[in-house]
C-alpha cells in the first residue's frame, strides 16, 4: 500500500482519476474480494492496472510486464469482436485492422529484450510461452485468411489464455520478499 502512495501523488493535476483514486480503488478491491465478486475485482484489478500503467508511462518508468498488458489489452479487443455472433455488423476492413493491430503488437513485444532474471521468471519457460504465443498467432492469421468466425474467435480466445501464461510467470512476488 506505500508504493500506491508514491504513485498517488505522482498523478497530475488535470489526470482523469481523482485525489485519492487508488484508495478508493482498493477499498473496492478489498469490498469485491470479501464479497466474493469475482467478476466485479477483475475489473477493479484491470482499472487500477491501467491507471499505474498510465503513470508509469507519464513517469517514463520502464515496467517490463507493460508490454504484456498493451498486448493483452490489443488481443482482449479482437477477440472481443471475434467472438461477437453480430460480427456481420462489423466492417470486415476493421476486423482485418484489428487482427493487422494485433500481429504489430505482438511483433513490437516478441521483439523486446525480456531480462528474465529481473523477476526470476525461468528463461525455459519464457521461450515456450513464447513459441507458444507466436504459434497461436499464426494459427491466427491462417484463420483470418479462411474468414471464418468460429475458428478466429476459438484461436483468439485461445490467444488471451497463452498472453495470461505468460503474464503469470511474472508473478513469482514471493521471491522478492525472500530474496532482500
């Protein structure tokens, strides 16, 4: 809870969130938690996300896990209008985009020197994560090609589950608390 105090006071005065947005956050947080609102957390959890990212960003704070969620966010909203069964209500030109938009962050990610040691994240693991990231992305433009829905929005769920994979093996905190 100290480290969102820094980041509080780290956001700018015409910044959208309020004097005391992360508190008030995770007070819901912890409402949602005890309540057992799974659904209500998650969004909670992604909101405060966004808004330490958004800081991060304005702080030029380099946070490797970032990357991640940029493309998790790019990948959440093509999959998204994938697995809409309105889809024919979509331009098919902004779904391709949407997909273009996709390959681009991932190519940007896959791209990035990842230092795995900095979260102790096995650097074995990180490369089949990987491979499996790029392998469903691929599966993903064969589908694209065929342009059909049921088999693009199956593979772009899919592609949701293999980014949070690999999100997940950041998330080895107990390390950090034993190793300083």
């Amino acid at each position: 809870h100290k480290n969102f105090m820094k980041y509080q006071e780290w956001l700018p005065d015409e910044f959208e969130y309020s004097p005391n947005y992360l508190d008030d956050r995770l007070l819901a947080l912890k409402s949602a938690l005890v309540n057992c609102d799974k659904t209500r957390s998650v969004w909670i959890m992604d909101d405060l996300n966004c808004a330490l990212m958004d800081i991060r960003s304005d702080h030029e704070i380099d946070y490797p896990l970032d990357d991640w969620y940029e493309l998790k966010r790019d990948v959440d909203i093509f999959s998204n209008i994938a697995n809409d069964m309105m889809l024919d209500l979509v331009d098919w030109s902004e779904f391709e985009w949407s997909h273009d938009f996709v390959e681009a962050s991932w190519m940007y990610v896959s791209g990035l020197e990842h230092d795995c040691s900095y979260f102790n994240v096995p650097e074995d693991k990180f490369e089949i994560r990987k491979d499996q990231i790029n392998g469903t992305i691929m599966r993903l433009s064969e589908a694209m090609d065929c342009a059909e829905r049921e088999p693009i929005a199956k593979i772009a769920s899919q592609l949701q589950y293999d980014i949070m994979d690999m999100i997940a093996l950041y998330g080895d905190f107990y390390y950090f608390e034993t190793s300083s």
